[in-house]
C-alpha cells in the first residue's frame, strides 16, 4: 500500500452531482478548507451521468403526501431544493463560465394506457397544486402538437406545470471544471474501505492509495452498503442500501423527420405520472432534434451491469406509441444502467452516524440531483457549524425504517404498483375482471404482511420483494422488527 496522509478536512466518496454540490459548497464557504474528491472519472453507474435529468418536484407526486408527516418533510425538502437551483446554476457559472441554464416547465398527462389509479393520482396533484397556491395551466389535449400517439393512447387530460430540466451532462462539467480550478485533490478510483485511524479515517483506494481525513462524506450511492458492512466502527448502525436501476433511451430524429416543427421544437418536459412503481414515462428535450427517454425502475440488492430487454422492448414500443410516431425512425443508444439509491424504506439517509465523524448524504432514489443544491448546504453547515436541519432529523441515518404511510395504504398501493406495472408490459383485463383481478393482487400482498408478522408497518411497494424472500428479508430486514 501506498500511504499518503495528506490530513485532509474532508474526504467526499461519490462524485455524482450531489458529492460535487457539497464540494463546491464547501470550498465556497472556505478556500482553504481541504477536500479530497473519489471517484471514477467513467462514472459507471452513476444516476447524475445517465439522468434526463429533471428538476421534478411535483410531477410524481404520491397520493397522501401532505395527510402524512414523513412524506411530507420528504416532499419539502425537494420543494426547498428546488427553489435554490438559479442561484446554484448563477454561482455556477461565475466560478467556472460554465451556463447551466434551466428550462421550466414540464407537461403532465393521463392516457387510456395508464394504470387503473392514474386519474386518482392526477386529481390529487391538481388539489395539491391548488392547496399549496402553485401555478400551474390545464390544457387543451387536442392542442398538444408535439404529440402524436396512437388513436387508443391519445390523451385525456394534460396540464403544465413548473417543474423543469437541466443538462446532467453539462452540470457535471461544470462542476468538474469548479473541482480543478480550486484545489480539490481528485481521485479518480474506488473507495474500497474505511477504518478508524486516530481522531480522523483512513479510506483505502482502489490503486491501494491510503488517504487520511478528519471527516468522511458517503455521496456514493447504494455502494456505501459494502463500506459500511465491512467497517468495524460502522458496521450494522445504518439502515441498508440497494440499487435503483433505470434504462433510458437517447434518440435523434433523422433530417427528413424535422419537420414535425412542434416536436422539435419542444421545449417542455412532457411526462406521465408514477406508473407500475416506476418514475413515469418522460421525455426530455435535449437541443438539436435529441431528445432523452425514460425511464424503467426496479430495485435490486446488487447493480445489474446490462440492460434488461423487458425495459428495452417497453421503452421503444412507448416512445412511438404513446408519445410521437416519428420516434418510429428515430437513430437510438442507451443510456445507464444508473443506479438511483434506495434505502430498506425508501427515504433518505442524510446526515452524521451517530458522532463519528462519518455522514451521509445518500438513499435520495429517484431525487438526487434535484435535492443536491440543498443536500450539499445541510451536510456543508453539519461539517463546518455543527447545526443540524431539525426538520430533517426524521432522515439521520441510523433510524429504524420508516413505515410506508400506514398498513393499508401500503397493501393497496403495492396492489396498484404490481398491477400498474403489468399494464406497461402488455398485460389487458376485460372491464368486468378488473376488481377481481385488482382483488388477487391485494391477497398476494397481504399475504406477504401476514408471513412477516407485519400489524401495523407499511412497505414502500418498490421495496416488498426484499421482505418476500427469505434470503433478503433475514438479511436485511429481520433485526428491525425483532
């Protein structure tokens, strides 16, 4: 091994948009504060790098949010985040020339082809938008020119929203660019361990570089999981971490297809919301005819390094069918696998372990890049003032999970999910079944809430296969309900 004790303030694992943010915080508040920066320069993996990437606030919004206290301090944390992206993008671009620019708005709408529950979710975003005093537009569904969806997917409802949309890609340069410009020492290599060494840490790289710093920041998505299950200091104290996966697709249309002029020149967000347990069908415009689709979602204990042809064929047969026909000629490359990440209940894990000088900013799912302007000055004030975001406490780490609104609610949405997820893929139940049908899903989840004894916890429906199977639920899960 190779040690190198630079005594660093600060060591920062993650280099995605949220370990960049709190970087840049950092040597903002302080010049001379020392930062080490690790991780691969690829970013194989990483959700900011294969991201649309949507600064979404509303747009998948859960039914109860604001009747639930959790899910709302959940929800106000991506509101005040979202509410600092000018000024993130401004400070941006005057440390490194760098415009980020933000495009506002996003168009949200319901289709024949969505899950049963669509219209329900749409009609509490709207009740939300109006409670909350949001502006936001009801459209004409016949005026939606940069749609031209099959005659049986056409859609039914539609409104604007304000949601909006950066360039992951671009954000990230700029942010790369800020970290060479100002001192921050960055390694472009894995973490593969962390150990205790006098009052600071030592993190061994993967080129067996040892680094020493007072603090630790884990930014690294769901694989801090093996950092910390293989840490003495930290082992068994932080709720578990899986990984998110997602595929998108990135396509241009070919010259003789340009000119569908409200298609190309679509400067909107245009999406579904929460469909089968997923984000929602998105499409994001990207400048010069490109444009980003997505996305799939499925959460797994270890990251799938290819792309599963379910997620594929559903993807390309949505973007022609339900979106716009002249997808059908459109030139394609993947984007991802990102993994997003998710923890054992779904909410986020941000803050300091216990007093160790370890924190985490992490398990934000499908929201780490909009929450990051935000995430970055919560953990920068917990590093440098010792203040802790009292509403965010509910988040710290080491908790035990969090239930998922409460039994019921949980069962039926889990219900809904499964059967929404089954509708994407293909599946048609004549009207009459429909209840029926919805019903054996209901039982079938139940029955997994009565195997485990679970009386009156409810499981994020994302999650309910890591508490089905044995191996994974005596895993990961058992202890908590102990």
């Amino acid at each position: 091994m190779r040690f190198k004790h630079d005594g660093f303030d600060v060591a920062i694992v993650g280099n995605g948009s949220t370990g960049l943010a709190l970087a840049f915080d950092l040597k903002r508040r302080d010049p001379n504060i020392r930062v080490a920066l690790i991780g691969p320069k690829s970013r194989t993996g990483s959700a900011s790098s294969t991201a649309g990437a949507m600064l979404n606030c509303w747009g998948e919004l859960i039914p109860g949010t604001f009747e639930n206290v959790e899910f709302e301090k959940r929800f106000r944390l991506t509101e005040t985040a979202m509410s600092m992206w000018p000024e993130y993008v401004k400070n941006l671009a005057e440390e490194t020339g760098i415009d980020v620019k933000i495009n506002w708005g996003t168009v949200v709408f319901t289709s024949p082809t969505g899950p049963a529950n669509e219209a329900e979710n749409f009609n509490y975003l709207i009740s939300s938008l109006e409670k909350n005093n949001q502006e936001f537009e009801h459209l004409n569904v016949s005026d939606l020119g940069f749609m031209s969806p099959d005659l049986d997917r056409s859609p039914t409802k539609a409104i604007l929203i304000n949601d909006g949309r950066v360039d992951s890609l671009k954000l990230l340069d700029a942010l790369d660019t800020f970290v060479d410009k100002n001192g921050i020492q960055n390694h472009d290599q894995k973490v593969v361990s962390i150990s205790k060494f006098g009052k600071g840490w030592n993190l061994v790289l993967s080129d067996s570089t040892v680094l020493n710093s007072e603090k630790i920041v884990l930014a690294n998505g769901a694989y801090a999981r093996d950092l910390l299950d293989n840490c003495e200091e930290l082992k068994n104290l932080v709720l578990p971490l899986f990984y998110g996966a997602g595929s998108a697709f990135e396509v241009k249309l070919p010259t003789w297809k340009q000119n569908e002029s409200d298609l190309v020149n679509l400067n909107y967000v245009v999406r579904t919301m929460d469909r089968g347990g997923a984000c929602g069908l998105h499409l994001v415009p990207l400048g010069e005819e490109r444009f980003y689709f997505g996305a799939s979602s499925g959460v797994w204990e270890e990251p799938e390094q290819d792309h599963r042809m379910h997620a594929i064929s559903w993807l390309s047969n949505a973007i022609e069918r339900d979106f716009h026909h002249a997808f059908f000629h459109a030139d394609s490359k993947l984007r991802g696998p990102g993994f997003r990440p998710v923890s054992l209940d779904g909410f986020p894990l941000i803050g300091q372990i216990e007093s160790s000088g370890v924190y985490m900013i992490n398990g934000t799912k499908r929201d780490g890049l909009t929450c990051s302007p935000f995430l970055a000055k919560i953990i920068s004030d917990e590093i440098t003032k010792g203040e802790v975001e009292e509403s965010l406490r509910t988040f710290n780490p080491v908790r035990k999970p969090i239930s998922y609104f409460g039994r019921d609610k949980a069962i039926k949405s889990a219900a809904n999910a499964q059967y929404g997820g089954e509708i994407m893929h293909g599946l048609k139940v004549t009207p009459y079944m429909h209840e029926s049908y919805f019903n054996s899903k209901m039982l079938g989840v139940s029955a997994i809430y009565e195997n485990r004894n679970l009386l009156d916890f409810g499981i994020h429906p994302e999650l309910l296969h890591f508490y089905e199977y044995d191996s994974s639920y005596n895993k990961y899960i058992k202890k908590y309900f102990e």
